[in-house]
C-alpha cells in the first residue's frame, strides 16, 4: 500500500489583501447579506404559528389588492381578529397582501413570508453599516478607511447575529418591527447626509414608511431634532423649525390611528391605574438590560411577570437605580468631544424603548420583539467603545468572540419558531409556570392533522370532541403523541381526558381510568368528565364505582343522553332491571322513535318478569 504525503499550510489572508477587499464598495454589504442567509436562512421550512393565523393565515383583507384601500382605513383589515389585535399597521398588511398573491394558491405560503423577514432584516443590518460609518468617520476623522469599515462591518453583524432578534426574524409577525426599523435607519442616514442645502424631504418620507409601519418609530421625531442640533450643529431654534416636519407626520399618524382604532391606548392600564402601571415597568429595566447583552434566558411571553409593586419593593429600586445611572451616564457622554456616539446609542435605546414602556398603555409588560429598534442603540455604543480602544486588534478580537457566541445563542434559539408544537411545548418546560403558554401547547398538540382524524379541539370551552373512528392504525400513531403530550405537560386536564379517550376508544379502559379521574380531580364539578369516567368504570367491569359516577351526574342532569345511555348499561348489567327500565323510559321521553331504546326496554321488562317469577318460586 502506498502512502502520499500531503503538506499543508494554512496561509491567512495578507493585511493589504484585506484591505483592499474593505476597500471594495460592496463587500460589506455582501458579507451582511451572507451572515444573514447563513444564520437564518433554514428559518425558510418554518411553518407560521402563533398570532399569524390571525394577521395571515386567516385575514382575508390580504387575500385582494383591492382591500389595500381599507388596510388604512379600518381596523378590521389588519387581521382575522380586531377584537382581540387593537392595532393599526396599515403598510405590514398591504405586505402581507403582495407577499399572499406572489405565492399564488389558496394558502398563503411560509416560506415566503419567513424569506421576507430575513432580506429586511438583512437591509437593517446594511443600513446600520452605513450609519456606524458616518458617525465613527465624525469622531475619528483620521483613522484608516479599512479599520473603520472593518469595525462598522463587525456592529453590522452583532445586530445581525444577536439573539434578541430571534423573535423578529422568525417569527413571520413580527415584520412590522424590522420594516419600522429598516425605515427609520433610512431616514436617520438621510438626515446624517444631508448638507443643509435643502429641507431632507427624503428623510422625512422614510419616516412616514416607518410609522405606517409601526408606531414604535415615533420617537424618532426626536432623534431628528438631536441630529439637526448635535450632529450638524444647527442652532437650537433652527432644529426645532427643521423637525417641525417629522413632528406632524406623527401627530398626523397618531390622530389617524385614534380614528381607525377608537382611542390612542390599546387597553385599560395593565396593573388597574396609570400610574402604578409605570411603576411596575421599573422591574422590567434590568430585564431589558440583560436581553440587551445577549444574555439568556430567552422567552415568548412575559405575561408570568405580575404587577402591585410598592416604591420600596426590590425589583422596583433595582430598576429604578439602574435608570437613573444610564440617564448619568448619558448626559455625561453627550458631553464629551469624542465619547458622544456611545451617548447617542444610550439615549437611542431608551427613547425607542417609550412607546412599549406603558406611557400609553399596553397589553404586557415587555416583550423581547420591542427591543429590535431600540437594539439599534446598543449595538451603536458598543461598536464605538471597541472602535476608541487605541490596542484595535484585540478589541476586534473580543467583538468577533462575542458574534460567535451570540450567533450560538440565535442559531439555538431560532429552532423553537419551527412550528406551534415546538413553540408552545419547549417554552413550557424553560420558562416560567404561564397558563397562557400551557393552553397554547394543548391547544397546538390537538389541532396536529393526525389527532384531528379522531378529534376536535374547542379552544373556548376547552373540549375535545370525539369527531372520528379510531382504527387501529390511527391509535398507533394518536397514542404516542398524546403519552408524549401528557408526560411533557402532566397537569392539564385536556391533554389527560383526550389521551383517556384514546386509550377507551383502543379497548384499555384500566389505562383510561386514572386519567378520566386526574381530569375530575382538576375540575370535580365537571360533568363530562364524570361521565367519561363513568363509561371507563363501566368497560372495565367496575359496575360499582361506575353506578355511583353516573347517579352524582344524573342527580345534577336527569335529561343528560349520555348518563342516561350509560346508567342503563350499569343496571342491566347488575341487573337491577326496574332501574335499567326507568333509564330507558327517560331516553324514550326525548327520542320516542329510537328502536334500539325500545327493544332494550322490553328486554328489560322481560327480565324483570323473570326475575319476579325465579322469586315466587324461590319464596
């Protein structure tokens, strides 16, 4: 046997070589779009869950271009169920429309919308390449053009790759966050471009794209009036006369809005009054502040997080201080020559951050979705804080460390939007106890297409009704899911009587019978499952326990088919026919024609004979 030696060496990249690929007007951008296909593109095979059956799967305003008219001016257009969505995105939707008929079909199509969410999220990276650009080349006017590029490139990336932006991504509803952000980036580097030569009536556009988009791109009338005054160093009462402009596009919208919606707020304040509402958010503050480093644990619902905080509560000073020493932080930053993009970035991040802080009430307290925009900010601060360490190649060193860590955390993360099953079932074993999640993930677990075979899910009652015959091929595959279900989410009534069904329905009435009584146990005054149980005592012979089930049913529903049904059984079978006989004259009362009622009856009346006669004898 003959060996071939193979040498080789590994040969990095000459530094001139990769400056001149910096150098290259789209390498960059073509580097943002790549990390994003890599990192997110196989959220393409995801299926739509959540809250896009309303604003997708069901909303049949995106199902015509002719419905676009009424997608700004209704708020029955913006999704299958206004009553529950109190919200106007009037440019989300019309996206959805275009995006509904590029797909073709009857249904929309997922890989479509999931594709859509990572291309806008890859401009929002661009853009914010561009905007690090302008502001380190302000700061730094010396600096060689490929260190600059290089470290603009690296934030670009970080917000590309951070974990917090799972749930944006994947999550196919929430592309009104990235296109707001992706506009109001637009209209932020318009206005850092612009030469004082003429009103930017180009910025201004972009900015109305963005609140169309979403109203969290408010308060960027602000940031407009900080770029006239800060950045290009326009007197005060000049600033102002220049954001007058972005300042009614928004009192435009906002009076829009109200119109199409009813009232500014989406609700009632979420902890009963406004003002304790407020105080409840300074818990969230350090919440956010984590998120913001990329730091888990990640959630999909807040809603565990509970209000009535008193001022001297510990979450509530924690908050409070934490607050106060990033507002310190801020003025003093503003203030310095060379430090004042990191300001920037701070302030970004907490002005971006009002509009979800209950200033205008809210249905939840806070949400990892919120902090797409104002991550922005964060991203900002910590590209110029590496970029102003004088020792540059470690400073790279530890951002490149951080993106990999962070594209870790979202590569993980990412999988759990695959579908419902999956979202609702892992986030009720990682997260806190949340009945709002622990409903989503029976309800997901039902509505599989296999289980739907044999049985309806009602998710306002909470029933599951027996729809279709369960085969013994249909019971090899229903059964796993469902011990599966069960043993992933053990306390739920639901998941517990529908594998009991399963289990009745396959002829194993003792497997049956301990579920039906876990149901009972959940909820005691439930006649369903009392009759349910009722039925699994009777197949498993335990005539007894099944005759004292069926009479507590009886004594609260005496017209109730089914006890009736059952009852019957029970007393003929401990033959007891007088009863038995009284059970189906009651069945008769409200189906006089049933001929398998009336034949049973006189079988009964025929025993009971019987039974009269062997007693005479015997006496």
């Amino acid at each position: 046997m003959f060996h071939m030696k193979i040498e080789t060496e590994f040969r990095p990249i000459p530094m001139n070589r990769l400056k001149q690929l910096l150098g290259r007007r789209c390498t960059p951008f073509c580097v943002i779009g790549l990390v994003s296909l890599i990192l997110w593109g196989h959220t393409m095979q995801f299926e739509l869950v959540w809250d896009d059956r309303y604003f997708i799967e069901e909303n049949q305003s995106i199902r015509s271009l002719s419905s676009i008219p009424d997608m700004f001016l209704t708020k029955d257009a913006q999704s299958s169920f206004p009553e529950g969505f109190v919200l106007f995105r009037p440019l989300r939707t019309v996206h959805y429309c275009l995006l509904y008929l590029a797909g073709g079909g009857d249904s929309p199509k997922a890989w479509l919308y999931h594709l859509t969410n990572i291309l806008w999220h890859a401009v929002a990276g661009m853009l914010l390449f561009s905007v690090l650009r302008i502001f380190m080349r302000r700061v730094q006017v010396e600096t060689e053009d490929s260190i600059l590029t290089g470290f603009a490139l690296l934030g670009a990336i970080a917000f590309v790759v951070h974990p917090v932006g799972s749930e944006v991504v994947c999550w196919a509803k929430s592309l009104d966050d990235i296109m707001a952000t992706v506009f109001t980036l637009a209209s932020l580097r318009c206005l850092l471009l612009w030469r004082n030569s003429k009103y930017p009536l180009v910025a201004l556009l972009f900015f109305v794209l963005a609140v169309y988009s979403k109203v969290s791109a408010l308060p960027f009338v602000l940031v407009a009036f900080a770029v006239f005054s800060k950045f290009h160093g326009i007197s005060i009462s000049r600033s102002f006369r220049l954001s007058t402009g972005f300042l009614g596009v928004a009192l435009i919208f906002l009076v829009h809005r109200h119109w199409i919606i009813g009232h500014s707020s989406q609700t009632e304040p979420i902890s009963g009054n406004y003002w304790q509402t407020l105080l409840d958010m300074l818990p969230v503050v350090p919440e956010y502040f984590r998120l913001l480093f990329g730091a888990p644990p990640f959630l999909i619902d807040y809603t565990f997080m509970k209000g009535g905080y008193s001022v001297l509560d510990l979450p509530v000073v924690v908050g409070f201080l934490l607050l106060g020493a990033l507002a310190l932080a801020t003025r003093f930053l503003l203030k310095h020559p060379v430090r004042w993009p990191v300001g920037v970035g701070i302030l970004w991040v907490g002005l971006f951050l009002l509009p979800v802080s209950n200033v205008l009430p809210m249905m939840q307290y806070m949400a990892e979705r919120f902090l797409y925009l104002p991550l922005l900010g964060a991203i900002m601060a910590l590209t110029i804080v590496l970029f102003q360490i004088s020792k540059r190649r470690q400073a790279a060193c530890v951002f490149g460390l951080l993106l990999v860590v962070w594209s870790g955390l979202s590569w993980d993360r990412s999988w759990i939007w695959s579908d419902d099953v999956t979202l609702f079932g892992q986030s009720c074993l990682e997260g806190p106890r949340n009945d709002r999640m622990r409903k989503n993930a029976v309800a997901a677990i039902l509505d599989q297409p296999v289980l739907q075979q044999v049985f309806r899910n009602d998710d306002k009652t909470d029933r599951v009704e027996v729809v279709g015959q369960m085969s013994p091929d249909v019971a090899r595959q229903i059964i796993p899911i469902l011990e599966n279900a069960n043993q992933l989410i053990p306390d739920t009534a639901a998941l517990s009587s529908t594998l009991a069904i399963a289990y009745a329905l396959n002829q194993q009435p003792l497997k049956a019978i301990p579920l039906f009584r876990f149901a009972l146990r959940i909820n005691p005054n439930d006649i369903l499952y009392k009759t349910n149980l009722a039925q699994a005592f009777t197949d498993a012979s335990q005539l007894t326990l099944a005759k004292e089930m069926i009479e507590s049913v009886l004594a609260v529903d005496p017209t109730n088919r089914n006890a009736l049904t059952i009852a019957s059984s029970v007393y003929w079978r401990l033959e007891d026919y007088q009863s038995a006989i009284y059970m189906f004259n009651n069945l008769l009362l409200s189906d006089p024609d049933n001929k398998e009622h009336q034949f049973w009856l006189e079988q009964a009346k025929e025993k009971l004979e019987e039974q009269a006669e062997s007693a005479e004898k015997t006496f």
